[in-house]
C-alpha cells in the first residue's frame, strides 16, 4: 500500500502504471514510471543489437521486469520472485531514486545507508563537488 502522499503525488504515474525491476547495484527494487521506462527503453533500442556487450546488458538490465499497477485502494502487487530477489520480509522503505523509486526490505534498507563502505563526505565531494552549477555567490 502506497502512502497516502505518494499516491497524491504520483496521481498521473497511477493511471499510466509502473515497471517493477531487480536494481542492478543493489538489493532493492526499483519502481519505474511508464513515462520514465519508455524513455529508458528508447536508450536501449538504440543500442547496437550486434554488439555483444549491448544485448548481454539489455538482457540482464530487463532480466525480472514486470507491469504493475496500482488497484482501486493504491495498492501494487510485486511479484514473489522480485520480492525474494529483494529479501524483502515485512516492512518496506520506499526511497527517492531521482526518476525512480527504490523499494527496499527495512532492515537492508537500514544496512545500506549506515554500511561504512567509506566516508560520505568524500564521496559526496567527488561526485558532486566538481559541479559548476552552482548559483553565483554561493560556494
């Protein structure tokens, strides 16, 4: 079930209906807008199909993808073998992934963002610190 502002917010992608796919850098789930996945599969049609690197990314990229839409109550029904693919047990997170929206079990959701792989200030830096969009005046 859907929180109640989310289903406010995403009343078009509602009516339009969603992808649901195995996220490919993590244990989660990613919730595709049918307006953001029609984007995404014009990328991947424009792909050289006679590359082999193209089409082993194409399949494992669609590798577990389903339509879901929501019922009458905002509800979506994932799939069994997604929700295996994301461990997911009892309670869910849903996240902000730009476009998308990543669906996680709580608990790995958890594990993933205080996991001390590095220092978030560095990475943050390195990604983002070399931005040149930054209005005048602020630094």
């Amino acid at each position: 079930m859907m929180p109640s502002a989310l289903k406010k917010q995403l009343a078009k992608e509602l009516q339009e209906g969603f992808v649901v796919k195995r996220s490919v850098f993590n244990s989660c789930l990613e919730l595709w807008p049918m307006s953001e996945w029609e984007v995404m599969m014009k990328k991947l049609n424009g792909l050289n199909r006679f590359v082999k690197k193209n089409v082993d990314f194409i399949r494992r990229f669609t590798a577990g993808v389903k339509l879901v839409e929501a019922d009458a109550s905002g509800r979506l029904l994932i799939p069994k073998d997604l929700i295996a693919f994301a461990s997911i047990t009892k309670d869910i997170v849903l996240t902000s992934g730009g476009n998308i929206i990543e669906i996680w079990d709580a608990v790995g959701y958890e594990e993933a963002v205080s996991n001390d792989d590095g220092d978030f200030a560095a990475l943050a830096e390195e990604v983002m610190g070399d931005q040149n969009d930054i209005p005048d005046g602020l630094s």
